[in-house]
C-alpha cells in the first residue's frame, strides 16, 4: 500500500447499514450486495492471481 496509496481507500454503500450482505437480516440490501461483489472479485483476482 506504501508503493501505491491511491489504490487504497473506503467504499461507500448509501443506503445501507451493517449487515447489509447478510440476506437473513433486515439490513439485507441485495443491491448493494452486488455492488460489493462487483467490487470485490476484480480486487481479489487482482491481488491473489499467482505471478
């Protein structure tokens, strides 16, 4: 994170509160959980893809 710290940073979910990916829970978003994925998996095959 030294080497790049614009990579770095928070996102944002409006409209959400804690627990919103959890769909048995009444904070469950499902918009907001595909924004999260849509997220997630580009950072993770970025990050944990085998050089």
């Amino acid at each position: 994170m030294v080497e790049n710290p614009s990579t770095r940073g928070f996102k944002i979910y409006p409209g959400t509160v804690h627990g919103f990916t959890m769909s048995d829970t009444d904070a469950f978003n499902p918009a907001a959980l595909q924004l999260h994925w849509d997220r997630l998996l580009p950072l993770l095959r970025r990050t944990l893809t085998k050089s």
